[in-house]
C-alpha cells in the first residue's frame, strides 16, 4: 500500500512539473544575472548615442532608408547566424507577430524618429521618447494590469512634462516632428507589450524576426514616400549608420529583447531614465546643440514621472 501510495505521489509530481515547464517558460529558463546587467548597460550607453547617430547619419541617407538599412542588415546577420547554429526559423504564426511587433517598434517607433529629427534635435527626440514607460503602464492595461493610484500619479505628472516639452522651442517650430514624436513613443510602447503575448521564435532569433520584418515595411514605406539615394554618404553618415548597425540594433535591439523575455517591463523600459541624459549631453557636446531652461525642466518631469510609475509598480509586488 505505501508503495502504491509512494509510486501515485511520485507520478503526481512528476506531471506537475512537465506540465509547469511546458506552460511557463521563465520557470525553466531563468534570467542570467549577468546578461541582464549587460542588457541593461548596452540599453543605457549605446541606444542613448543612436539618437545623434540618427541625425548624422541623415547627412547621406534619406530618413526611413536610415531606419530600414539598419534594420534589416542587423535582422539578417542575425537570422543567418543563428540558422547557421542550428535554430529552428519562425513558424508562419511567428512571422505574423514579428510583422506586428516590428512594425509597431521599427517603423512607427523607430522610424518615426528618425523622421523627425530632420527637424528636430537627438536631444528632444531623446526626451520624447522618454514616456514610453508612461505609455507602457496604460497598455498593460488591455491585459488586466491598470495602474494603480501611485502610477496614475505618474503618469499625470510624465504627461505634464510632455506638454512643457511640447512648449520648447524646436517643436513649436516644427508641428509635424512634435506630431511624430507623440506618436512614436505610443507606438513603442504597444509594440513592447504586444511582443509578450504574439506567437515569437526562441531567444535571439525573435529580435532577427522583427528587425527583418521590421526593415522590410521601412524600406517599402520610403520607396512608397519618394526616397531615392542620389549620392554616395560620406565617412560621416557611413560611420554613423555602422554604429546603428552594430550598436544600435544587433546589440542593443537583441539586449532589449532579451530583458522583454525574461524581465519585468518597469526593468527593460528603464532606459528611459538615461537614455535622454546620455543623448542631450552627446548633442551639446558634439553637435552643437541647445536645450532651454524649460527643456531641462521637462525632462526632469517626464524622469519624475517614469520614476514614480515603476515605484508603484514595485510597491504593488511588495
């Protein structure tokens, strides 16, 4: 009878653990600590310089051609690596949700950003986009998670800093980029927390999926635009599109990712705290550009306001 009883227990355990390994992924597989944190300092440093990289790179290549170059060159190098190692490419189900993410993130995010900084600065683009994590908040929503009271303040007071924002000098100047950039955080921010419920491939070849997808609707857009490439870019805007290439995407897209996969969305949107000091500091410091008073102001708002949203994200898990 024990023996019985002893063979029932173990057979009970042995079907809850298959059954928890194969309906919760990050049970089995969990974070490195060590590819977080580089995750993280590659999200901090070399997306905070892609902002002046963007507009440099403007000076030889036409706007949605710099999004769609980076993009797609950095997904195929990737996806041909990793086929090369063995991994299985995405199921027609998976290139469907790499459309939607890489479109959401790529196109409208990235590559509205690009678009606009034809006539405003890396700096206030950086700003910007520093309410993504703002945006993020409200659309985990459409999954059940809402704001709570501590967040809602949050995000009142990041929005507040987004109208300062709206009041500076570069986008007054020019409507359509401020448009723009109101539009592509949105877009960012949906697209990331879509990437968690889409049908996507394993590890990095999910990043390869969307960065290909993602350059091929660039591309098909700006030839839809007119954008045509008339001469040969110089060392500068090559240099630049390089630094996308590598830095921006095939190492910092594929670390955001991962952070996505296997963190906390307040984790993998916290480069919004820094990424906007690191690309205004780099535009006065080699591009020549200014921020007003008011500039500093909204950015300390929007930061103040992604702080206290992931503070009541914290407080709600305590």
């Amino acid at each position: 009878m024990k023996r019985m009883d002893l063979q029932k227990t173990s057979h009970e355990n042995l079907s809850q653990e298959t059954g928890s390994s194969s309906t919760n992924v990050l049970v089995a597989q969990k974070p490195n600590r060590w590819l977080v944190i580089l995750s993280l300092l590659s999200l901090y440093t070399l997306w905070g310089g892609t902002y002046l990289a963007m507009r440099v790179s403007l000076e030889g290549f036409p706007p949605l051609f710099v999004a769609g170059f980076r993009q797609l060159i950095a997904g195929v190098i990737l996806y041909v690596f990793l086929r090369l190692r063995g991994h299985k490419g995405p199921t027609r189900a998976q290139w469907f949700g790499a459309l939607v993410v890489g479109g959401l993130l790529l196109l409208i995010g990235n590559g509205g950003v690009v678009y606009a900084e034809q006539w405003v600065s890396s700096g206030l683009a950086a700003l910007a986009l520093g309410a993504i994590p703002l945006w993020a908040a409200l659309f985990s929503g459409l999954f059940g998670r809402w704001p709570r009271p501590l967040e809602w303040c949050g995000l009142a007071v990041g929005f507040a800093g987004l109208v300062l924002l709206n009041l500076e000098n570069g986008f007054r100047a020019n409507p359509l980029g401020a448009i723009i950039l109101l539009i592509s955080p949105v877009s960012w921010a949906l697209g990331s927390i879509l990437s968690q419920h889409l049908p996507s491939p394993k590890g990095l070849m999910a990043s390869a999926a969307q960065m290909v997808a993602g350059g091929v609707l660039l591309f098909i857009v700006g030839a839809g635009l007119g954008e045509r490439m008339t001469s040969i870019p110089g060392p500068r805007p090559l240099g630049a599109m390089i630094y996308l290439i590598v830095g921006g995407s095939l190492i910092a897209f594929s670390a955001y990712g991962y952070l996505l996969r296997y963190t906390r969305p307040a984790v993998a949107t916290s480069y919004a705290y820094v990424n906007p000091l690191v690309a205004v500091g780099l535009g006065v410091a080699l591009a020549g550009e200014h921020i007003t008073l008011l500039g500093i102001v909204a950015m300390l708002t929007i930061l103040s306001g992604v702080g206290l949203v992931s503070l009541g994200r914290e407080k709600c898990r305590d």
